[in-house]
C-alpha cells in the first residue's frame, strides 16, 4: 500500500504541475512540453533496461513500480504522458482538455487510494465501488472550480466509469470526459 500512496502523490504533483502549466501557457506549450518529456522518459526507461544506473531515477522507479510494469520501467508515468498528448491532439478547447486533466489526475489518484482504503464490493477487475465513488467525489471537487456544478458531476461520473473500461485508464478517462465536455458545454 505504501509504495502505490507514494506512486499516487507522485501522479497527483506531477499532474497538478502539468494542469497548471495547461491554464497558464495554453494546450500546445503543454503538448510539446509532454512530448519532450515523454521522449526523454522514453530515452531513460530504455537506458535503465540496458542496466544503466540513474541515479535519483532508478530510486524513484524502485518504490512506485508495479510488479507488471517491470519490463518497461517507468510505464505508468510514460502512458500518462502519451494519454496526455493524445488528449491535447484530438482536443483544443482548453477549458475541455483542463477538465479532461483534472479527472484524469485527481480522480484517478483517488479512487486508488479509496479503493485501497476502503474498497470491499469488487467490480471490473481489482476496482472497488469505493474506490470509483472517491474517484467521482474528487473529480467533482476539482470540476466545481471550472465548471456549473451538473457538467462537472456528469464528467466525474463518466472519466470514472471510463476507468472501468478495460483499456489503459490513461487513455479511456481523458478521452471520455472530453468527449463528454465538448457535448455538454
């Protein structure tokens, strides 16, 4: 449980710091940012396979990798990136892609760490109904800010139930509350 909080906090500042950088220099500075970093991300998780040793990087893939993920090391941080790019492709409203973000990141987290703290009714795999309520309760809070309160339940709502789909949620989250937004606003 510990490594997933610390992989959880990780996925929280680091989204955070990417929304923020979405609201203030605008959806294709963040694009290109992402693909730079996605580019290098994908240039450091090649080089540690080879068995090079990275420092700070090699600590930080240590304690928040997922057994599954070994074989590409840092593959949740990367499918986050290209979830991220291919969210920003497909869609330019920045207030749609903004909302996209904010359940891709606050959402996702928390239904993690709800899930892990108080799930008990099991549905779609290892997700819990707990953990897909907190989910929504915290895409909610954060929609709120941008949102009237009826489209940022509806986008909660759907980003998390998009979680249950079985593709990667770095894809089906964004891709759905977007759609989603551009419909209902």
């Amino acid at each position: 449980m510990r490594k997933e909080a610390r992989r959880q906090f990780i996925h929280f500042c680091f989204g955070s710091l990417f929304i923020a950088i979405a609201a203030l220099q605008g959806i294709e500075f963040t694009r290109v940012l992402l693909a730079v970093v996605f580019a290098i991300g994908l240039l450091v998780s090649f080089l540690i396979k080879r068995g090079a040793k990275i420092p700070v990087v090699m600590q930080v893939v240590e304690r928040v990798e997922r057994d599954y993920e070994k074989r590409l090391p840092g593959k949740g941080a990367l499918l986050f990136f290209l979830g991220a790019i291919i969210l920003m492709l497909l869609f330019q409203e920045k207030m749609v892609v903004l909302g996209a973000l904010c359940v891709a990141v606050y959402g996702d987290a928390a239904s993690t760490v709800f899930g892990i703290a108080f799930g008990r009714h099991r549905i779609a795999g290892k997700k819990t109904i707990e953990g897909t309520v907190g989910g929504i309760a915290a895409s909610f809070a954060f929609l709120q800010l941008l949102f009237p309160w009826d489209i940022a339940l509806a986008a909660a709502v759907i980003g998390m139930l998009a979680e249950l789909l079985p593709f990667d949620d770095n894809f089906t989250i964004p891709i759905a509350v977007a759609a989603a937004l551009t419909i209902l606003l």
